[in-house]
C-alpha cells in the first residue's frame, strides 16, 4: 500500500512532541521501555511503506523526527526507524541489545522485577532494598518524589509557561455555525474536536463493517491510510480524540486482522498493521497531557505538534480525564507497551481518590494541579457519564478486579444519592425512579434538570444486570423524545420543558434502546427505535446527511453532523433491527466503547505483564478512605442472545412497564 501521506519526509520546522520524546528516551536508555512486538519491528519489505517511518517523516540523520520516531516506536527496535537525533540514538534498543524492558510480553514477572534491581542506582534501591516490585517503586518514589510508572525515571519537567485557566473544559456543546467558509480556527469549541484529521471518515469505520459493507470498509480504510496524518498544528481535546479516533482506528484494526472475519471479508491486500501505528502515533501525541500534572489527571487539550498549549487550562471533567482507560489499555496491550494504559489508570485513580469521604461520589469538574473539585456537580450526565462506563468495560474487556470494586463502589454511591422517585421500578407507589445532579459532599439536589447524555445509562445498567431499573429510566426518556421528536440537551423535570434546546443527533436513547431490545427481546424497543427513526428523518435529514436541531420545538437546524451520529446513533439503530448481526450473535462477544466502537472481548487484552507493577498504589490509593464493597453484581455476558431466550414470553409481549406507570412518565413529561 504506497503512502500518499501529504507531508512524510518533510521534517517539521521545530522538534515536536520533545518532551515524550524526552521522557521515552530516558526510559528507553535505561533499559526500561518495553520494544513493540516482533511483528511491528520486522522492517517493512522494499517498495512496501515503512511502518511507522513514513508517518513521522524520520529519514535523515539528526532528522528532529527522529528522536520522536524512537521514543514513540517504543524505544527502537526497526533500526530505522530509531536513527536519528542524539537522543534518538541513546534511546535506541535493539531487540535483546540491553535485555531488559520492562513488561516486555513473555518475560516472567521475576525475571522483570531481577531486571529492574539490576538496573537501578544502588542509591535508588537502597541499603534495605529487598527483591521486590513494591521496594524498589518505594526507593524511586522516595528519590523522585513522585509516582512513577513502575521502574521508570522521572521526566525532565519541561518548562511552561504559566498555565491559567481559561477555555471550556468538558465536551463542546454545538453552538450554531456561521456557514462553512467563515468558520475561524479560533473557535475552539468547534475545532478542537474536528481536529483536521478527517473525523467523520474515522469514527465511521466500524459503522461499515458492521453493516457488512466490506468495499466501502476497505476503501474508507484506505483512505485514511493514505491521507489523514496526526502531524498536524492542531490543537484537539485529549477526551475527544481519544474516543472518537483512537477507538476507531483500534476497532478497525481489530476487525482487520480478525481471524473469524464475521462481517464478511474485511481484509485488507498487504495490511501492515497501518491503523495501530496510526493509533499509537496519536496517542505518543496525547501522552504530553500526563505530563506536569501535579495529581496525574491530565490536560484537557493538547497540540498534536507541540504538546500542551502553554495558555492551557489547569480544569478538566471527570469524563474527559478518567475516561482514556478502555482505549490506551487496549493500545498498551497490543503493543506491549504500559505506558498508555499506565497513564489512563493513573487519572482514574487521581480522580477515584478524590471522591468525598461522605458519599462517595465525585465531582464534574476537577483542577488536575490542586486536585480541587471546581464542579461539585455530581450526576449521571455530562461531564461524568462515561467516567462511570468506562469503570466497568474497563473490567470487561481486561478483568482487572480493582476496576470492578471501583464500579460496583460507585454504582451503590449513584443508588444511596442520586436515586430519586419508588423503589422499585414496575411496583409500588411514588414517583418513577429518576437520577438527578446533586452536590457530591452533601448530597443535596442541585438542580431540576437531567441532560440527554444520562440516557445512555439504562444501558449500563443493562450490563450490569440491573434491567429493571434500566426500564424506568428508559421509559422516561422516551417520553420526553414523543414529546418533542428529539432530546433537549437539557430537561426540565420540575417546569416540565426544555432548559437548554438543541440536539445533535446523539446516539445515547438508541443505545439503551438496542441494549434493552438485547436483554428482554421486548418488540416496545423494536417500535421505540422505529419512532426515532422516523423523527430522524422527518426533523434532522438534509441533502447531505443529517443536520442538528438547534432547536428541539421550532425544528430549525444548525449546519452540523456530528462524527457519532454515524459511529454510534446510525450503527445502533442499524443494529436494533438486524437480528442476525454477528455482533450479537451467539458465540461472538463484542464490547463497545463510549463512541460505539466494538471491540471483541477475548483473552489477549486480558494478558498484561506489567499488572504487578500496577498495583504500585496498594495499601496507600484508599488513603484511608472508606471503600464501600457492595457485592459484586454477577456479570451478564453482554450480546449472548441465549441470556435474552430466557426472557419470558408474559414478559416479552406486554409492555416492558406495567401501563399505569407509563402513563404517569407521560404525564410528568406533560405529553398527557
Ligand atoms: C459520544 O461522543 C460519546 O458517547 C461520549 O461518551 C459522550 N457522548 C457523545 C455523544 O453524545
């Protein structure tokens, strides 16, 4: 596949990416930053493109890429690829040259922890220094005064220029659009999720095989092979990026080299792994957002050339920051390298660790330096959402207990606090249950409103098993898009209108919808998802594609398609009524992530060699914090349609909520 790659060859004016460049290259000179796997380091045969050389440009000695190019090819390996500048050449380890990388796939755990001893300054290890991955963390976090990943040396702190805070700090809200050509680069709430990286092309890749769609598929992933570049003066939120971008291109990746190849034939002629470069290229651009971050949550935003911004603020959401997990641990595990998923695990425990003492419960918006709550917001929507989601499909896809404790933790927390209305869904009397925003260290209510972001929860609960509830708030819903034909981006619950008005095109209500049609096989969803359908194309269709609602009662539409609108609100529908889709297939387990990408659940990304080394934090992470363990919830095996043929027929041909409490969710929303 030749590289059409505008701009491949051409150093960049200034180094870019200096500091994970720098921080890389001090792992790698001591040996302790883990090679790729020998499929991605065997040279590329002549006239076939280079992996990951292409894409970085690295050609000439002292090239400025090629320090880059060693420190995000995980320390060398492809001499190639690893010559280049002095640090470059430091950082470079030939395959078995030093022996030693830590978590390297294969290496016994003992033999690692031997290995790092070996390595380290006897000042480091210590007089008391015994064999073991806990002490020898311990002596470098006493040397370094910090939380290192496991063996490795501290970052040079790179200077930076003050940092203020300043900007939006959680997802952008579609704001109405001047028409194209007078759009401006300065509008960040609008650039810096498109990223100039072609985003809708990318977040749509699964979207087509899924539908079985395999000429389209290989032509779209060819397309981005050949022309999108992360090399780019662009500044993109971290969140963003990752879910919608780094998720799409690992979830074609994977149906690419997919042995079974279920959709159909979704191979591609001379695949050299492109898309996982690709990916690890973008987040070897991300990683500067761990870095000088005095708690370990990262940046909001970064520059894809030059790292974070220097005007960047100091304020993220919980979702944004605690919600990398599921993508950089997929990334670490298929490249064998910790790093990424050490870094993601890192924020969600930073933020894990600064829940109230009292509730249990977290924040919306945190200061990533003081580790101060500036949003004490605590709720199911925005600015928290997937940070919950991502606890358990975390669990999901990698079995790593802790985040399962997280999870059911945090759920009970959800249940004590944010719970509202009866008991029980289909039975007794009192309000239907509904989950509001409260403070998160009095539990008070904060505000009447619920945003359309929450829908997506029912589906959770679908996951975990918890479907009754999952059908009251589904219900609830519902009843508020026959009102209106869509979502409010806000609604009020007490005025019983619309607080803020616009809609666009999120896919949350059809994605519980498609879970709940799984786990009960309820025909209601059937008909739920089918009325969606036909308020999409009555309301949001345009000539070419669909528009948002700017507003949800006068229908007018602002000149936007949001890259989910094909990668999750379009695939989930498509799903909910294709019955014989190999995604929910018996025999077949797939696992979506926040942007809807599948992943297929198997043992591979459950293997980490560094897990040992991840628990680094045991005995301290609680900080003597009360840990709520409430019994595991058993875990439903998602997409297995045998669960769903034990939904009994009484069940699955009424109404999946008794009629007098349909009724009552109608009237709350006044639609009678
Ligand atoms: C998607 O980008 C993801 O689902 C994210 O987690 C929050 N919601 C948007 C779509 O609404």
């Amino acid at each position: 596949m030749a590289s059409a790659r505008p701009g491949a060859g051409a150093p960049p004016a200034r180094p870019p990416r200096r500091a994970v460049a720098r921080l890389r290259a001090g792992w790698a000179q001591r040996g302790l930053l883990p090679a790729l796997p020998a499929q991605l380091r065997t040279p590329a045969p002549e006239g076939r493109r280079r992996p990951l050389a292409a894409w970085f440009g690295a050609r000439g000695p002292a090239g400025a890429r090629g320090s880059v190019v060693a420190a995000a090819a995980g320390g060398g390996g492809g001499g190639r690829r690893a010559r280049g500048s002095a640090a470059a050449r430091r950082g470079r380890v030939r395959p078995g040259a030093l022996g030693l990388r830590a978590g390297r796939p294969g290496m016994r755990p003992g033999r690692v922890r031997e290995a790092l001893q070996r390595r380290l300054p006897a000042a480091a290890a210590g007089p008391d220094a015994r064999p073991g991955a806990g002490h020898v963390r311990l002596r470098l976090r006493q040397l370094h005064g910090a939380r290192l990943p496991p063996g490795r040396a501290q970052p040079h702190p790179l200077p930076r220029p003050g940092a203020g805070p300043r900007g939006p700090v959680s997802s952008p809200r579609p704001r109405r659009l001047p028409p194209r050509g007078r759009r401006r680069r300065s509008n960040l709430n609008i650039n810096d999720v498109l990223g100039n990286y072609s985003l809708t092309l990318v977040d749509a890749l699964d979207t087509l095989a899924i539908m079985g769609n395999s000429s389209e598929f290989q032509k779209a992933v060819k397309l981005v092979i050949n022309t999108v570049s992360f090399d780019k003066d662009s500044t993109v939120q971290v969140f963003e990026a990752t879910i919608r971008v780094l998720g799409s291109l690992l979830s074609a990746h994977r149906i690419i080299t997919d042995s079974k190849q279920p959709f159909g034939d979704m191979t591609i002629k001379d695949y050299d792994n492109e898309l996982l470069h690709m990916a690890h290229d973008l987040a070897v651009r991300l990683l500067p957002a761990f870095e000088n971050t005095k708690t370990g949550i990262p940046y909001p935003r970064v520059n894809l050339k030059t790292g974070v911004p220097p005007d960047s603020n100091n304020e993220t959401c919980t979702a944004g920051a605690g919600s990398l997990l599921v993508e950089f641990g997929i990334l670490s595990r298929l490249l064998g390298d910790p790093t990424f998923e050490w870094v993601a695990r890192r924020a969600v425990k930073a933020l894990w660790n600064l829940r109230s003492n009292d509730t249990g419960l977290l924040g919306n918006v945190v200061n990533i330096q003081t580790g101060h709550w500036v949003g004490k917001q605590s709720g199911l929507g925005a600015g928290l959402d997937s940070f919950y989601e991502y606890l358990l499909k975390s669990y999901i896809l990698f079995g790593e207990k802790e985040d399962l404790e997280m999870f059911n933790a945090a759920y009970q927390s959800i249940q004590n606090y944010l719970r509202r209305g009866r008991e029980a869904c289909n039975e007794g009397e009192g309000d239907p249950p509904l989950y509001v925003n409260v403070n998160m260290f009095s539990g008070q209510l904060m505000n009447t409103w619920i945003d359309s972001l929450q829908a997506f929860f029912p589906g959770l609960q679908v996951l975990i098993g918890d479907v009754e509830d999952a059908i009251c708030l589904h219900a609830f819903y519902y009843a508020i898009w026959k009102r209106y034909g869509a979502l409010p981006e806000r609604y009020n619950w007490q005025l019983q209108a619309p607080d803020v008005l616009f809609y666009p095109l999120r896919p949350e209500l059809v994605e519980s919808t498609y879970l709940l049609y799984q786990a009960t096989k309820n025909p209601f969803y059937l008909h739920v998802g089918m009325d969606i359908l036909q308020s999409l194309e009555k309301y949001t269709k345009v000539r070419c594609g669909y528009a948002t609602l700017h507003h949800v009662i006068d229908k007018s539409k602002e000149d936007r398609m949001e890259s989910f609108f094909l990668s999750e609100t379009c695939k989930y529908l498509y799903l909910l009524f294709d019955e014989e889709n190999p995604v929910h297939k018996s025999g077949t387990r797939y696992m979506f992530t926040t942007e809807g990408h599948i992943i297929s659940v198997d043992k591979h990304l459950r293997e980490s060699p560094w897990k040992e080394f991840f628990s680094e934090d045991e005995g301290q992470e609680q900080q003597g914090k009360f840990v709520h363990r409430p019994k595991s919830h058993e875990l439903k095996v998602i997409n297995s349609s045998s669960n769903c043929n034990r939904v009994p027929d009484e069940r699955r041909y009424s109404l999946p909520l008794k009629s007098i409490y349909m009724r009552q969710i109608d009237q709350m929303v006044g639609l009678v």
